[in-house]
C-alpha cells in the first residue's frame, strides 16, 4: 500500500503523458490524412506543467502549414494550452478557496503539504492566479432580471468599514468598503445588492435602483445617517440595529469622558427602555395583531425614555444624549410600523454583521492593505462562497472540467492503456 502510494504520482504522470502523445498522435495523422503533404515537421517544443500529481514534461509536436508558412502545434491549438501557465487549475483551486479563509502564504503551504510529490505553487502564484479567477468568475451579485415574482430587495440592510488601500506595494490610504444585502421576506435567504470601495452611498443607491427600482419596505442600518438618505424611499421604515445600538453606548460615553463605573447608572437607565432591548425571540414573538400589548410596551418605552433624558443635560452629555436620541428616533419605528398594521420586519443586522466580520478578519486582519482590483476580488469571493456556497462549488467544478465530457481510461498494464 505504501509502494503504491508513493508511486501514484508517477504512474499517473506516464498516463498522462501517454494520452496527450495519443491524441497528438490521432491529430497529426488525420491532418495528413485531409491534405496530403500540406503539413511538414518542424521539429518540437519542450513543455512543463504541474498538475495535481506531480511535475510533468512534455515535447510538443510542431508542423508548419506549406499553404500559409505558419508554425503551429497541433495538438496545442485543439486542447487548448494557454501559453507561459506552468500550474494547471486544478492544482491551484485548492489554493484559492483556503486564500479566502488565510493568508496567501499559508495557503500555498498547505496546498504543497497536501500534494504527492510535495510540491506546490509560491504564494505569488496563487495570490496572480486567485486574482484572475475571481475577477473573471466570481460575482456574488446575482442577475434577477429575468426573474418573475418579489425580488430580493423588500428588506434591505446595509454596513460599512473602512479599508487600507495599497498602490504599487506602498501606503495609499484609506477608503470606504460598503454593502448592501437583501430579502424577500424579513426571514428569507439573503442576496448581495451591491458591494463597492470607495463608492458613496449615493451611487449606490442609483446602481441598486437600476435593478430594482422600488423602494425597500425596511432598511436596517447601524445610525450612518447618509444610508438612509440614499437608500430610503417615502414608505420605507428606517429601523436601527438594536443589538447595534447597545454596544455602541458605550462608545458615546467614552468620547463624553466617563468611563468604567461612571457608565454604569447611564447602561442601568437605558435598559430601562424596553422596546430597544428585547432579544431576538422577544422580537419575533411579538404578534402585530395584539395592539394592547405594543402600545403598552411603546409607552412604557417612551417613559423611560424621558427619565433619562431628564439625566442627561446636553452640556454634560453631548455625545451619548445626541446618540441615545438618535438610537430612540429609529429604534423604536417597529413599534409604530406594527401598530399601524404593517408587517414585521427585521431588527438586527446580525446576519450582515456575521458577513461584515468575515470581510474584516481577511481584509484587515489577515491581510492589511490591498489594491483596488484585488480587494474587490477578495470581496467578491468571500461573499459568493459565503452567501452562495452551491454557486461558488459549481465555478470550481466548471474550472476542474467536471461539466465536460468524462475520460474513461483502461488500463490494459503498466505500459498500455486506452481512453475514450
């Protein structure tokens, strides 16, 4: 078993070899065949590759056409060797998924690690080969045009961070990294509207509208004020993140000079608001049908509301008043929605947050700076093999050649086989 182990590599490199001299074979013989003495022999050129089980060396047969004075390689321009790509796609795949998740360098690591003969492409390669591919194959933005029925943009939700950008391997600044996801039904799968660096809000917005042109039902954002300008529609209901908003508090406080305990009768008094911190099955509980109940819980809201306003004097508290306000204004729009008979909507960006913090860990965590091209890339796969795993497998299933034609190979001994 271990003799055979170690000799997979080879005996699947002498079939190999043997096939493409096969089919070049059958490809000269028929040129021939066509045009009697058209084609003379120009010799050979020397080939390498690197395919999954090892290195390979090959002599490409080259004819020169009499009738045109060209040179060619038959069996080159019928199976399609690109020029200059010693590492063939199927070795790099592996690579490319693991560049998603980790560093370029420990990818190609383990992309050696886990090949018979221990071999395995630099990290310059595969981050060059994961750039083409993703640029040439993978958008996370799906083409609903065609599609009958609700379209994916009922719901929407929308975030940003901030990205490093690099020019020519030096320090380029910084830039906005924004994305817009959306669903049917405040429940349903979620699909990427739109993702962008360095794009405002606005233009944005005018690319989402090109494809679809109604306005969202709900918009859930972290507070950014330029979002719901640009995104929001006269009959949209603008609602805060609340788990969003509950972590941020103490933010505000901090940038208002109270730390630790000082923060802690502000938190106690904010709880107080219930309509902002009920968790996410409280939420879901709630029946839009039952008004007594979300009136009450909006005016015992509303209460608390003022007692900590009342706590809160603007000389004192500017940053955390001006916030909580801010957080109450919008936070609190679900409440009013349902008991003017609308229906629910979602109230947490978790899931784009979940999103969000994959992007952060690969863009700014594990990679600290990026071109343009290639941060868009990077988004771009991230986000079709998070969203749309089954999409992403079938883009790597099309580069192995698995949606082709199979081989079926016999193998009649060591030194005879015969494939169709």
């Amino acid at each position: 078993m271990l003799a055979l182990w170690k000799f997979q590599g080879f005996l699947a490199g002498e079939l190999f070899v043997n096939l493409l001299a096969a089919i070049e074979a059958r490809l000269v013989r028929e040129l021939r065949a066509q045009e009697p003495g058209r084609y003379r022999d120009k010799g050979y050129g020397q080939r390498q590759w690197r395919l999954p089980f090892g290195r390979i060396s090959f002599r490409l047969r080259k004819l020169k056409d009499l009738s045109t004075g060209k040179v060619f390689s038959p069996l080159r321009e019928a199976v399609g060797i690109p020029d200059r790509v010693r590492w063939c796609e199927e070795t790099l795949l592996p690579g490319y998924r693991l560049g998603i998740l980790q560093s370029f360098r420990k990818s190609a690591r383990t992309v050696a690690k886990s090949a018979p003969t221990g071999e395995g492409p630099n990290h310059r390669t595969l981050h060059r080969r994961f750039q083409d591919f993703a640029a040439a194959q993978l958008d996370p933005v799906p083409d609903l045009s065609h599609t009958r029925g609700p379209k994916p943009a009922a719901h929407q939700q929308a975030d940003g961070t901030k990205l490093k950008l690099q020019n020519a391997g030096r320090d380029a600044g910084s830039t906005d990294l924004r994305i817009v996801i959306g669903s049917r039904t405040p429940g349903s799968k979620l699909e990427v509207l739109d993702f962008s660096l360095g794009t405002s809000w606005d233009e944005i917005a005018t690319r989402v509208r090109s494809k679809f042109p109604r306005a969202p039902r709900s918009l859930v954002h972290d507070g950014e004020e330029e979002i719901a300008k640009a995104l929001a529609g006269p009959d949209t209901v603008c609602q805060r993140c609340l788990v969003h908003g509950q972590r941020n508090l103490k933010f505000a406080l901090y940038a208002d000079g109270f730390k630790g305990a000082d923060q802690k009768w502000v938190k106690r008094d904010f709880a107080a608001i219930t309509g902002l911190r009920l968790c996410k099955e409280e939420l879901e509980a709630l029946d839009p049908n039952d008004k007594r109940t979300l009136q009450e819980l909006l005016t015992e809201s509303e209460k608390a509301v003022e007692r900590l306003k009342k706590k809160l004097p603007a000389g004192t508290y500017p940053a955390t008043r001006t916030y909580v306000l801010g957080l109450v204004d919008q936070g609190l729009n679900y409440l009013h929605h349902l008991l003017r008979g609308g229906e629910k909507i979602p109230l947490s960006t978790n899931r784009s947050e979940n999103i969000m913090g994959q992007l952060a860990l690969r863009l700014k965590r594990i990679g600290r700076r990026w071109s343009l091209a290639g941060g868009l890339n990077m988004i771009a796969a991230i986000l079709t093999s998070s969203l749309h795993p089954e999409r992403y497998d079938k883009i790597e299933r099309a580069a192995r050649g698995e949606l082709h034609p199979q081989v079926s190979i016999i193998i009649n001994d060591l030194t005879v086989s015969w494939a169709s």
